[in-house]
C-alpha cells in the first residue's frame, strides 16, 4: 500500500498566500488591520483619498503630480521589500528562484487584494526595452482632480520603485491611458529613464497610448 505520508515528503503545501480571505486579517473592537504574519495594514477611505488631492493641490499646485510621483517610489521600495520576504517565508524560495508565471500570479494577487484594482501585463514592446502594465478600477481615478492627463502618478511611482529594485536598473514608469479619460484601462509603461523621459512630453499633449509607443520604439 502507498503511504500517503511518503508521497508528501513536505508537510507544507504552498496555495495562494495573497488571497484576500487568507491574507487580511481585523480586530473589529481595536479597529486593527493586519496581513496573515502581523504586519500592519491601513484601509484608505474614499474621503481620505479627496482629501489627499484637495491639499496637495492647495499646497503645491501643480507640483502635486510630482509628490505623488515620489511617495508612491517610496511606497514602492518598502512594498517590494516586504512582498520577497513574505514570498521567501511562505513558499520557500526567493523571488529569483520563482516561475514568471508564479511570481506574476502572487504579484497580480497581492495587487488586487490591496484594493488598487486588477493588474496585467503586456510583453509587446518587451524586445523593445519597454514593459507596459494594464490595470483596471484603480481607487485613485475615480476621485482624481480634472487635470485633463493620466492621473496615477502614486501608482506610476509604486511600479517605477518596484521594477527597479527587481531588476537592478533604474526604470521610470509613465502613465499613457487612464480610466479618468475614458480609457478602458490605465495603461503604464516602464523602461530606462533616458529613452522614456520623452513619453512624458507627448502625453502632455494629448498623444494617445499607440502614438506614444510608436515614437518611443521609432526613437
């Protein structure tokens, strides 16, 4: 007979960690949010979130976009670092021994379950040097000030810092479509920061997402 004791030689077998029912745990008498190992967690409410943009607006103009810009790197840095060892403690392995199709799954999942939306990615221009990222139902368009452009500059920032500490190489992240706008998806695109610095002119000028990667492939 088969012992089944035999067939699993390890006792542990790794699901889905980031799943939300698994992953976020609260104390509704202490008003506590936590992920399964204990760290901390914030709920960022729909008013908050306003007025996030009311005061930035109010205190910097239009340097608001460059602030978030820079608070979602930092976001992105301590976001990363805390998504390998969480990878590294549950399933074993650092995120360099993982499959790509494993490490996107866990990313993909961790994305949603922290409530920014649903996360893609898009390999077309990747023998380019360019990496697009898709994402859907981000909380930040819908209350977003007016400002006739992309507006996801703190997600912009949490990709440009993420894929940076992943790869080793300073990549800049520019947003070229954005739900705000009428776009089906807000559309990122990541690459090193001398051939992506351009983007951001034409998407000033109202250049669409195909437009833009035409002329950065062309360049």
């Amino acid at each position: 007979m088969i012992s089944i004791s035999n067939l699993v030689k390890d006792k542990h077998l790794p699901g889905n960690y980031f799943a939300y029912d698994v992953y976020v745990r609260g104390d509704l008498e202490l008003g506590l949010l936590e992920n399964r190992r204990g760290d901390r967690l914030l709920a960022v409410p729909e008013t908050l979130i306003d007025a996030i943009y009311a005061g930035l607006e109010e205190e910097t103009g239009s340097a608001a976009r460059l602030v978030l810009f820079n608070c979602g790197k930092w976001w992105g840095k301590n976001f990363y670092v805390r998504f390998c060892e969480e990878i590294n403690e549950y399933y074993g392995k650092p995120i360099a021994e993982m499959e790509m199709v494993e490490f996107l799954q866990c990313l993909q999942q961790l994305w949603k379950t922290n409530g920014w939306g649903i996360l893609n990615f898009n390999q077309e221009y990747y023998d380019r040097g360019f990496l697009a990222v898709k994402t859907k139902h981000s909380p930040y368009t819908a209350k977003a000030p007016n400002w006739k452009r992309p507006v996801c500059f703190l997600e912009a920032g949490i990709l440009s810092a993420y894929f940076s500490q992943l790869t080793g190489r300073d990549l800049h992240c520019v947003q070229t479509a954005c739900e705000s706008l009428g776009a089906e998806f807000n559309i990122f695109v990541l690459g090193l920061s001398d051939r992506l610095k351009p983007a951001e002119a034409w998407v000033a000028q109202g250049e669409d997402h195909d437009t833009i990667m035409t002329k950065l492939c062309e360049g």
